[in-house]
C-alpha cells in the first residue's frame, strides 16, 4: 500500500520539479534580457552626446555616462571607480558658481515633480546646457535625471549675431540701433529722477579728402583709433556711437546740475573731445591733423522723442559746419537763457573787431622783490550792451566760430607794439616782458609761427621778452607734436609759459621733453593756500619740481599779503594779482609805471612798487 501512495505522488513531483525548471529557465532568460538591455541602456547613454546623471529619490547619484565625465574632466582612476559623491564633487569645483548649481538642485528637490532648464559656466570659459526631469514609476516620481549638453559654440555663435546687430563692424562701438536704445533708457531715467543728460553729434571735418587721396584703409584705420579716443573720453556710463561714415554721436549720462551748469559741463566735454580728436594721427607713415565739427543737445527739455534728440543735435552740429567748423555748436531751441546770450555774443563778435571794442588790459607782475618785471596783457570786450567782457566769456566762442585767428592777430599785434613801446619809452625800468594767452586752436595753426614772427619785425620787438602761454591741455596728446610746435616758437627767440598749472594732467616727463620756460601757478590754489594742507603741498611740489627742471615760476591770482609771503617764503620767482595791482588800461599801466619809476606812487621802490595801489 505504502508502495502505491508513493508512486501515487511521483507524477506530482515530477511536474512541480519540470515547471520549476521551466520557470528558472524564464528567469534565466528574462535576467538574460535585463542584461541585455541594461547594457544597450550603458551603450546608449554612453554614446550620446550629452551628458547624463541620475539621482535618486533621497538625491543620492546612482549613475552617469562617460559623456558627463568627459565633460566634467574626471581622470580615469576616479571614473573606474564609480564613487559617484567624489565624482560629483570634482565636477562642481569645475562650474565658475557651485553655489548657485547647487541652490537650483536643492530647489528642485522640494518641487520633485518640475522640470528645469538653464545654463551653467565651467571656469574655463565653456556653457553647458542643463535640463532636468523627474524621473517617475507607476505615477510616483522614483528619482531625477539630468542632461548637459555643450553649447559654448552656438552660444558665441548667438553672441555674434547680437553683437553684430548692435555694433559697428568696423569701429566695434555701438550702432544706432543700440545707441537709440540706450537713449531712450537714459531719457526715462532722466525724467522719472528729475536729471539732464546731453548728446554730442560729431562729423570729421574734410575727411573725404583722407579717403580720396590717401585711400579708403587709411581712413578706415583712422576712424579706428578716433573710436579709441572717444572711448577714452568717456565714463563707463557714457556711450560712444558711431552712426555711419565719419559720424559719431556721444551719449553723457546724468548731470546731478541744474540747466546752465549742466550745459558748461556738456561743452566741456565737447571741448575735451575736440581737443583729443585734434592730436595728429600716424598712420601707415602719414601724420594726419584732424578736426570735428561738434552738436550738442541737452534733454530732457521738452517732449523730444529719441529721435528728435539725434535730430536736434545733427542740426547742431551742420551749423558748427557752417560756422568755421572745428567748433560745438548747442541747438538753439533746447538753450536756455544763458545759451541765447551765448548766440547772441556770437553774433555780435563778428563785428567787434571792426568796431574797435576789444581791448588789452595789462596787469603788473614783480619779483620777490616787489620790483616790476613785466606785464601779462589780459583781452577785454567792451560790449555796447552787456558792458566789459572777460576773454573767458567769448573766447571760446572765438574758437569755435573761427574768429580766433583774426583776433589772435590783433593781439599779437597790440602786445609786439606795446613791448617795443616798453622798451623804448622805459629803459630805466630794465628788461619788462610782456605776456599773452594763446588759444589752442592757434597753437596747432601752421602758419602761427610765421605771424608771430612777421609781428615782432614790424614793430621791432625783442623776442625774448615776450612770453607766450599756453594751457595745459595745448600739451596734451602726441608728445612730439607738442613739441615740436613749441619748438618752432622757440626758434623766433620767445619764452613758453603753461598758464593755470596745477589742475590739469600734464605729466613730469612731458614738461622734462617740453621747451617750457616757466609755470603759472594757477589762481585757485593760491586762494586755497592758507586754508588747505593739501592745496599748499600741491604748490610746494610745483617749486620743487620747477626749480629741479631750472623753470621760472609765477603764481596768479596773489590776493593778500599772507598769500605773498607764503609764495615768497618758498621761493617763488614771480607774483601777479589784485594785491600787486589789478588788470590796467593801456594809458593807466603807463601811467602807473612812470609814478612808479619816480617814485611818486605810495611804496614805489625795491620793497613795495605794488602796495596799496
């Protein structure tokens, strides 16, 4: 019996142990598969061409591809060991900011179910693009998986399209449609915060003749370094612009002034970049001399549109065309009161020559002494209706219009003759030298030598006795253009002078290379003297300096007698301001010299020729 129930159970046993097998075989089969397909999963990811990490739902790196080593820069050793924390590790001290990579991966931990996409900097300059997604099972989000993708090529293939749609070819500064832009930026900024800000227009003046005679790459090579210039001139929040051919607009940010001043300070800058324009250029052996007519605008002063403002300025600036060019010219509708004056002075300048109103005012200057050692001659317009004029107030107009040099004549002119007339009526007085200002435009003019010289044989004036100065700005730019204008000066046998000294940015090395003879302490540091430490250090440097390069010294602006003894407790050579005598017409400095000389005036004498006048 026990026989039977066994090979009762045999045929049970037997199916339980084939369906076993059958089922191994399947497991076998589907692990086969799994392999399988993990691996062409490996191959897959392996061979694309981003780079790919996942996470799991805890945040913990379960897996990457080699793509992403690649990119991430893993050594081998570290990649074989597939010890995904210092992996990680590795390729976030090659993203220029982990912090912020990591604070979006942090983010996107507590939102598990959002996709992202944005960019990541490696620190050697190249952009990945990385997007990333939630990973789910069954509707359940299970882990992440994020892609890189290298995209450094057509994101500076895009930053060349934009940069090309923005900016000049050949200048590489901004074109009109990015200076329209910003402008209308700065016009809202200006309104919403109650501000001025200013446009500059500028045209090369007879650039068409560089191009027709010297050739087109001459004068591409020229606008090129004038764009470096204008850069130059500017404020990181300024713009330079260049609109096409030889013209250039300057946008000035943000003047913390009311209109007037606002306006001067526009002008000086306009001043500032003609000068710096007006260096010679060298190129391709040639020395070109170039200027700019210059228009400005101030804004916003009405409701002037972007374009209106460009307009405004462009009229502007064909008025300086036609005016003598080399000038800045502000648009007549955007002036105020002060700029209509300004216009109207300019007009009216044009006759002032012929009508005999202007007038050289000559003002003592002494020793250490106090003894007389020259006049400097100081020009005067005597206006019919705003009265006595400083050269301050329309010389500059004189420069822009072009006036300067039939006025700069009649001051040579008037300054040989009243030398000669020194020399001649007053030799008891000693060697008296006159001197005069020089406008910068003069300066660069190439027949001003031969005019100096044609004025001092007319009137048999002895040279050395006339000094010339010039500002400081006439040193700036090319050293040896500088020099060699002064130095056409010297040849004639007059002395240079750098008027106002001590605020501007002339340089050691350039007064050492220089033919200068002497220093004119400018006005407001004198005022400053007994008030600021640093004002007198300043002064104590410029005696210094100047008696170490073997300079002549005279400070302007001497106004009390405790000014006069601190100059004179330093040394200085040379005195000249009201405390001496203020600025004197012709006849009354004659007059005043001849009751010094006889000792008629209250203090003549070596001591006190200049007191109490």
């Amino acid at each position: 019996m026990s026989q039977g129930r066994d090979d009762d159970r045999e045929p049970g046993l037997n199916a339980s142990v084939a369906a076993l097998g059958r089922r191994l075989g399947r497991l076998d089969e589907l692990l086969g598969a799994h392999e399988r397909t993990f691996s062409l999963l490996r191959t897959t990811l392996d061979s694309t061409g981003d780079g790919i990490l996942v996470e799991d739902r805890e945040g913990r790196v379960v897996a990457c591809n080699r793509p992403l080593l690649s990119m991430w820069e893993v050594p081998e050793a570290l990649a074989r060991t597939r010890d995904y924390p210092r992996i990680l590790m590795h390729g976030m001290r090659r993203i220029r900011q982990p912090r912020a990579v990591m604070g979006r991966v942090r983010e996107l931990r507590r939102r598990p179910g959002e996709v992202s996409e944005d960019l990541v900097e490696l620190r050697d300059g190249r952009v990945l693009e990385r997007h990333s997604f939630p990973q789910t099972l069954h509707g359940e989000v299970i882990g992440r998986v994020w892609s890189f993708r290298d995209v450094t090529a057509r994101k500076g293939a895009e930053e060349f399209i934009r940069h090309q749609a923005s900016y000049d070819m050949l200048t590489d500064l901004p074109n009109r449609r990015l200076l329209l832009e910003r402008l209308r930026q700065v016009m809202a900024r200006c309104r919403r915060h109650g501000c001025l800000s200013g446009l500059l227009f500028l045209d090369l003046d007879n650039f068409k003749a560089v191009n027709d005679t010297l050739g087109h790459p001459v004068g591409d090579t020229l606008l090129r370094q004038l764009a470096s210039r204008l850069r130059g001139c500017l404020r990181r929040e300024d713009t330079a612009a260049r609109l096409g051919g030889d013209e250039f607009v300057l946008l000035i940010s943000e003047f913390e002034a009311g209109q007037e001043q606002a306006m001067e300070r526009l002008r000086s800058v306009a001043e500032k970049v003609r000068q710096v324009l007006a260096s010679a250029y060298r190129i391709e052996g040639h020395i070109l001399h170039m200027t700019a007519s210059i228009g400005a605008v101030l804004f916003p002063l009405g409701q002037e549109s972007a374009d209106d403002l460009l307009m405004q300025a462009d009229s502007a600036m064909y008025r300086a065309k036609q005016e003598g060019r080399d000038g800045v010219r502000f648009y007549l509708p955007a002036m105020g009161e002060a700029a209509r004056r300004d216009l109207a002075l300019q007009n009216r300048l044009h006759e002032a020559l012929k009508r005999g109103e202007l007038e050289l005012f000559w003002q003592p200057q002494s020793g250490r002494e106090r003894r007389v050692i020259g006049f400097e001659g100081l020009l005067r317009w005597k206006h019919p209706e705003e009265g006595v004029l400083e050269a301050r107030e329309f010389i500059p107009l004189a420069e822009r219009t072009g006036l300067i040099r039939p006025i700069g004549d009649w001051v040579l002119d008037q300054a040989c003759r009243f030398l000669a007339r020194l020399g001649a009526q007053y030799p008891q007085a000693g060697p008296l030298h006159v001197s005069i200002n020089i406008a910068p435009r003069e300066l660069r003019q190439e027949a001003f030598a031969r005019r100096l010289a044609a004025r001092l044989e007319a009137h048999d004036a002895n040279p050395a006795l006339l000094t010339l100065e010039v500002r400081e700005e006439c040193l700036l730019g090319d050293l040896d253009e500088a020099g060699a204008r002064l130095r056409r000066l010297k040849e004639i046998g007059v002395r240079i002078a750098v008027d106002a000294f001590g605020v501007g940015v002339c340089s050691l090395i350039r007064l050492k290379r220089l033919p200068v003879d002497l220093l004119k302490i400018d006005p407001s540091l004198v005022a400053e003297l007994a008030r600021d430490q640093e004002t007198l250090s300043i002064v104590d440097a410029i005696l210094v300096m100047a008696a170490k390069l073997h300079l002549e010294v005279v400070a302007g602006g001497v106004e009390s007698e405790g000014q006069f003894k601190c100059l004179d407790s330093r040394r200085c050579g040379g005195f000249q301001g009201h405390l001496l005598a203020p600025p004197l017409s012709e006849p009354t400095c004659l007059e005043w010299l001849r009751a010094g000389l006889g000792g008629d005036r209250p203090g003549a004498g070596r001591q006190g020729a200049f007191e109490n006048f």
